[in-house]
C-alpha cells in the first residue's frame, strides 16, 4: 500500500496523507542548524549537537508517538486545524507533504483557506525559515486568527527532561515587536540565545506554556487559541513561542508571512541591564524580510543539491533505480555524514556520539560528494586512535574526542579507518593525505603521520591473534552484538562495556575477512610511498589470514563466524542455534577467499538457501531462542529483531559485493532491489518507515512482524548501498590510477549510462550490453579511441568525455 508518491523531476517524496503508518522525516540543514520535520510538522530543531544546544522540546516515548514540533494554528471560524494536521488533528479538506533535498512543503486547505508552509534551513544560515502562504479560495471576505507556536528547550536536551528542580526556575525570555527571545542563562555561562520571529506585525503573543495551553490541555486544545493572547511574558517554568495575527482575506487575496527560528551567537551580550544585544538576530532577520529573499534562498538551496548530486548520475529504463542511485541513496549519505547516528526518530540525539567505524563507513559513501570534508573527517577520526592501532570506539562531534566510558577493545574498528582512507584516495588522487600529521589520542606529544596510523592499524590485527591464528574480537566487531568477552548475566549491564576486552581466546573470521579485504589497501598505499618492504610484508600477512581461515574458518559449506572464549565455535553446522551468520560469508568473498576452489561460491549458496528471505537477508539462523551469556547481547535479542536474525540491512549489500566478486550480477542486483526502499514503496503499510530511506533492520522470517522496518535514515546501510550499486554492480570504480570500469550486472540489464565527475572532468559512460552478459568488458571506447585495460584515463581538463563501454 502507497502512502505517496515519488516526484523524481522535484526529488520529492510526496506524502498524501498525515496517517504514515509511522512519522515519516526529513532533515532541514547541512551545516551546523539542522531540524529534523516529520510529515505532520513534528520534530525538532538544534545547533550542531543535539544533546546540548537544542531548540526545542521533543518527548521521546509519548503518545501520540510524534508530538512537539512547530505548529501553526489556524482559526476560520469555529474551526481551528495545522497546515500538517498534527496536533489539533482537524480532518483536512486537501492534505500533502513533500519532502524534497533539505526543505519540506505541505499544502493543505480547509474550508476554501489554503496553506502553503515551506520549512528549510537556508545556506550558511543558523536557522529554520518557514514560509507561509494563505489564501482565500472562497467567494466571501474571511477573518482568520493565525498562531504560531514552538515550546523551547532549556538547551541541554538531557538535563531539560530530568532537572526539573532547578529548571522550572531558569526560563527567561524577551519579547520586542514581533521577535521571542529565548535567552535561559544567557545571563550566566551562555553566549547565545534563540529567537521565534515573524515579518508582520503582530496582535498578542505568548511565552508561557501554561497560559498557552491551559493547565489542562496538550497540544491539541490549547485554551489560547480563541483570540487575543494575554501576552505573557515566562518566567521559569516553561517558555514557549506563540505569535498570534488577526488576518482578513478577500477572495483570491493571498498573505505571506516568513517566520524564522534561530539561534546565534555574541561576545557582547547585553545592551543594558539584562537586555540582551538582539544585533546579530536582527542581521538574521533582516535576511529574510521578504519573499524575495526567501525565495532565492531556496533557489541557492536547491543549487547546492544540484551541486552535491552532480558527481554521479544514471540513466537506465529502471526508474526505481534511477531514483535510489541519484536521489535518495546520496541524500541519506549526506544525512548520515551530518548526524552520524545521533539524531532521528529512534536515536535521541541525547546518547551516542560519533562511531569510528561508522563514521569511517560513511565516508564511503559520500566522498565523491564532498572530498574536503571526507579529508578533514578521516583525520579527526585518526586522532582519537591509540600508538597501537586500537581506538577509541566513540567521539564526541563537538570536542572530537574519544569517550572514555565506551573506550576501546572493538577490535575490528582500526581496518575500517584504512577502507576510509582509500577511498579517499582513489576518488581524489590525493595521496598526499597519508603524509599529514595526526597525532594519536588527541595528545600532542604523540604526533605521527596519517601513515603511521593506517600501519598501526593493520598490525593491530597482526599483533592480536589468537589460538588459531585469527583475530582477536575484543569487545565485540562489526557485529556489537557479539558479546564474547562479556558473559553478563547482571541485568542492565551493558553487554559491551562489562567484562574484559583483551580475551586471547575469542576470535573473529569477520575481521579476518575485512582485514584481508581492507589490507590489500594498504599494501598498494604502502607502494604508492615507495614502501616496498612494508608493502611485502604486509601481503605475507595478508596471505597468511587468508589461509588461516581457509584451514580454521570454513566450516565446510559456509565461513564460520567466531570462536568463543571457550574456544568453541560459533556460525557452524555443528551448532544448535546460530549455525550461519551473514557477515564472513560477504568480507571473506569480497577479499578473494575461496574463489580459485569453489568454496566461496559454495558459502554464497548457503547463504541463499539458510538466510534468504523475501525481504531481504537475515544475519543468522536458527535465530537464537534461548539466551548465551557467551555470546553476549545477540542473543538477548527476541528471534528476528535486531543482529538476532533481523535483516539487518547493513550487511545485505556486502553480499551484493561478494555476488560481484564471484561474476553472478543478476543475483547481486536481486539482493540489492530486495531492501532498497525505493523497490519496497508498495509495502510501505507492511515496511512502516520512510520508502525513500534505509532502516538499520527489517524484521526478519522469526520475528512476529515480519518485513517491519526500523530505525530508519542513521544506518551505515546507506554508504555501503550506494557504493555496491554504483561501484560493484554498476562498475563505476574509482582506483588509484583513475576510474575503473568493471560492472557485474543483471544479464536482462541491455543498457544504462552514468556521467560521473571525476578529478576535474566529466564521464558520459554508456554501456553496451546487447550480448547480455552479467560480467566482462569487450572494449572501451574513450572520446572515439580504443583503450587499452580499464582505467578511463585522467583528464583534468573540466571537459565531458564520451566513453562507450561494450560488455561480452
Ligand atoms: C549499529 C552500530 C554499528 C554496528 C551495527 C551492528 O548499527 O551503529 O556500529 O556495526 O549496529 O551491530
Ligand atoms: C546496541 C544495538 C546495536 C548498536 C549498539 C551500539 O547493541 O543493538 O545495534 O550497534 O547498541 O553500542
């Protein structure tokens, strides 16, 4: 069932009605303001850090599940509804939310009264701006009351839900012509307040909640909203913003009106006793006085977008595909580049900070787009990591430091700084990145090069095998979930903190696989150095891993998975539970591991046969129905939730990859369209969340819901998707030496091209494949000459060159 509709020439996502069967979100911002804004206006609004310097108020956990948001009321009569539905809930005569590249548009109507409500964070520009169009449609003259309201949050979103016993005594606010200040404790340790404006005159307007809503009430029958407003001014307790505007319409007659929620900074705070300097806020509003100016804003938001999406586009007779590949696949990179996985609808924006392997992961996905700040991520990133290659597992966004209470011990996080690195590299050319100096653990004293950490890195692997040879899982890798150290049997407990990280015991074919796989990286960085030797060295290491696990992790059909504390193993036929796992049967392929002897195609049958479902690919079965303190947190998991046998979408597209690797494309791109949203927009009722975004996890065959998406938008799932498309199976590759053209796709795929922009020109790739092959490069064509390999040679000229590829 349909919720919606896909407008690909506006790249919106048009949403017909307020009842998704979950909110459905988009981001405002990709700078340092962002808002997340759900389709009935719910959401919030921070700068930079969404636990610390938070706008407005969200409650988690309630019910209706979305509500706080920025409301509009509007009051025609004896009926009073919101341009998104939410809160009043007042049945809508015309009712439809676009969410398109960093903006959202509803435009709805009632009773002949239609709104046009635009919501964006403009460019370089701290602030949400809404702009309101209401018209008359009716035959007879209309007096309207209009009221805006947003409840502020005390800026520390976690302090603001539980220290009510100082809270309730800090709220300030000002109130000068038409602009709410919300100024908590600027008077003492802050340098910036919020502000709530509107470009019209105003009526009333309120600034206490509880005047607003009546003690009674929630958001839906706010007492206030019956007229004038008594203009309160908050005093502790619960500051809010609401203008209200009187309003009369002739028919046809149009009003616009612009608000703007926004949050600046100042060394000089006051202009008089407690009268904060309201300069820099009124500089803020002065930018966006008319519509004019809002409207070539949004024109120069949208050249942004044109701008971040330009690298890579396709043209195929799919237009499912074309619109995950030059969409929304790209769109949720930049989301998850800008959050990492701190703020959406299922994360708080008050818990983690930024992972090192996550945050290294979706490097890879938006690079192309955005190389500078790829760069200056990678070396943040490498400053948290310890002289011996292990690294904080955690940072904080704000102070780029590791997180002590998390620490180290994830013994799979260092190879993932050398994959972000490469890519890097083989997008940019810029190899020079590996001479930077970076020190490890933010400590000055301990400076080396980027170089230097890629190698402590790799020999973090080396130098911590364990009784068979493989590596040492530590905490857990990739897989949180994989507890094998931790043997918790004290509720509350955190499975990946408690108990010890330096088992020697407890090993990882996971991390064997993406060691080898990611270890070839560093070989050939080592020779672009002119570091032979350490390039020799490091392939010996490389070679021994991969027989190590040809000799102790094949488990005779499939790649096991882990040995435990005990020794014993885990991911194998001989277990009861949990006798194959996802994760090394994609690395371990992906890395080249028994492709010469049939094994590596064996292990991708199994996973067919044992893990396939009709909605994608679930991390292993049989799912666990009892708890193993040995194995720690999977299998806390009810069967077929989370890393206990959902389809935990993050690690479908390494198998994608591995299908690649093998030659098979038709069923790589089978395993791709299973989980890409775009495909899954008819089953949104069974799906639930967004249908153009990943979700982390589907519910896999054991769970009760079945095929039910969650947590959506913050999942790694997104980069390593776009990357199996567009580099894997479309073939599209960036290499050290240039780009590499090497698609493995579905043998009925008969043709497709892609302009791809690339150190300095533009590609305008068209594939041949009337001979209706899944794999092989017959010729390639470059601006009408035959070339020799399948390197496209460099340009540099920002000129568009015309290559022909034929398959066969
Ligand atoms: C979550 C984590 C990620 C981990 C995955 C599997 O998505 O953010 O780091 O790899 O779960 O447990
Ligand atoms: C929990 C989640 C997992 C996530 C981890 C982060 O274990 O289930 O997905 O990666 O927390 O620490």
């Amino acid at each position: 069932m349909n919720f919606g509709y896909f407008d690909d020439s506006n790249r919106e996502y048009v949403i017909e009605t307020p009842k998704t069967p979950y909110p459905w979100i988009n981001y405002l911002g990709s700078e340092s303001f962002f808002g997340l804004v759900s389709n009935t206006a719910g959401g919030y609004a921070f700068y930079k850090d969404a636990k610390l310097r938070r706008l407005t108020r969200y409650r988690y956990n309630d019910v209706p599940v979305d509500s706080g948001g920025r409301y509009y009321y509007i009051k025609d009569n004896d009926t009073v509804w919101n341009p998104g539905w939410m809160p009043t809930k007042t049945e809508l005569d015309r009712y439809e939310c676009r969410h398109g590249m960093g903006y959202t548009k509803f435009t709805s109507s009632k009773n002949q009264l239609r709104c046009e409500l635009t919501m964006m964070v403009p460019n370089d520009y701290n602030g949400e701006v809404h702009q309101m169009k209401l018209t008359n449609d009716s035959s007879m003259d209309k007096v309207i009351d209009l009221y805006s309201l947003v409840e502020f949050c005390l800026w520390d979103a976690s302090d603001d839900m539980t220290n009510f016993q100082r809270n309730y005594s800090t709220g300030e606010v000002e109130v000068e012509e038409s602009v709410i200040y919300h100024k908590t404790e600027f008077r003492e340790r802050r340098d910036h307040y919020a502000f709530f404006s509107m470009n019209q005159n105003i009526n009333s307007f309120e600034t206490d909640r509880d005047t607003f809503l009546g003690a009674f009430n929630g958001y839906d029958k706010p007492e206030a909203v019956n007229g004038e407003l008594k203009n309160s001014i908050a005093s502790g307790w619960h500051p809010i913003g609401s203008h209200h505007k009187k309003i009369e319409l002739k028919p046809d007659e149009e009003i616009s009106i612009i608000f703007i929620l926004g949050y600046t900074e100042t060394k000089e705070k006051f202009t008089s006793a407690n009268v904060i300097n309201k300069a820099p806020a009124q500089k803020m509003i002065d930018a966006f006085k008319t519509d004019e100016q809002f409207e070539k804003a949004f024109l120069e938001l949208k050249h942004k977008w044109d701008g971040l999406l330009a690298p890579f586009s396709i043209d195929s007779d799919d237009e499912k595909l074309n619109r995950m590949v030059n969409i929304w696949n790209p769109y949720q990179c930049m989301v998850t580049f800008n959050m990492s996985r701190s703020a959406s609808y299922f994360e708080s924006g008050i818990g983690r900070g930024m992972g090192f392997r996550d945050s290294n992961q979706d490097i890879l996905g938006f690079v192309h787009q955005i190389p500078e700040k790829a760069k200056e991520r990678i070396l943040d990133i490498a400053a948290t990591q310890f002289e011996d290659g292990s690294a904080y597992h955690q940072y904080q966004p704000l102070t780029k430091k590791g997180n002590d209470a998390i620490g180290s011990g994830f013994n799979d996080d260092p190879c993932w700084l050398i994959m972000a690195t490469a890519a890097y590299i083989k997008e940019t050319g810029d190899f020079e990145i590996l001479k930077e100096e970076v020190v490890f653990e933010n400590d000055p004293n301990k400076v080396g090069t980027l170089y230097d950490h890629l190698n402590a890195s790799f020999y973090h692997v080396v130098n911590n095998k364990g009784p068979h040879g493989l590596p040492l899982i530590g905490r857990a890798d990739w897989n949180d979930c994989l507890n094998l150290n931790c043997h918790s049997t004290e509720p509350g407990e955190s499975f990946q903190t408690s108990g010890t990280a330096d088992g020697r015991v407890a090993e990882s074919v996971f991390i064997a696989g993406l060691f080898a796989f990611t270890g070839k990286d560093f070989v050939e960085m080592s020779r672009y150095l002119g570091k032979d030797k350490e390039a020799d060295e490091a392939k010996q290491h490389i070679e021994e891993m991969k027989e190590t696990v040809m000799t102790h992790g094949y488990d005779g059909e499939w790649f096991l998975r882990a040995y435990d504390a005990f020794g014993e193993k885990i991911g194998s036929h001989e277990n009861d539970e949990g006798k194959i796992y996802i994760e090394p049967q994609g690395f371990c392929v992906m890395s080249g591991m028994g492709i010469d002897d049939g094994r590596a195609l064996k292990a991708l049958d199994s996973v067919k046969e044992h893990l396939d479902t009709k909605y994608g690919i679930v991390l292993n079965q049989p799912a666990y129905t009892k708890y193993h303190p040995e194995l720690g947190e999977i299998s806390s998991y009810p069967p077929g939730y989370k890393e206990n046998a959902g389809i935990f979408c993050h690690n479908n597209p390494w198998i994608a990859c591995a299908e690649a690797e093998v030659g098979r494309g038709t069923r790589a791109f089978e395993v791709y369209k299973r989980i890409a949203p775009a495909y899954l927009e008819e089953i949104s009722d069974v799906h639930k969340t967004e249908p153009y975004v990943y979700s982390q996890m589907i519910t896999g065959k054991d769970g009760v819901h079945f095929g039910q998406a969650k947590n959506s938008w913050l999942t790694g799932t997104a980069s390593w998707n776009y990357i199996t498309i567009t580099q894997w199976i479309l073939g599209i590759q960036p290499d050290y030496k240039g780009l590499k053209i090497n698609p493995c796709i579905p043998a009925d795929l008969k043709s497709y091209s892609v302009n791809r922009t690339f150190r300095g020109c533009t590609y305008q790739i068209s594939f041949d494949n009337s001979a209706g092959v899944e794999k092989g490069v017959k010729s390639i064509v470059v601006d009408n000459k035959k070339i020799e390999g399948h390197h496209l040679p460099l340009f540099d000229d920002q000129k568009t060159h015309k290559v022909v590829v034929t398959m066969g």
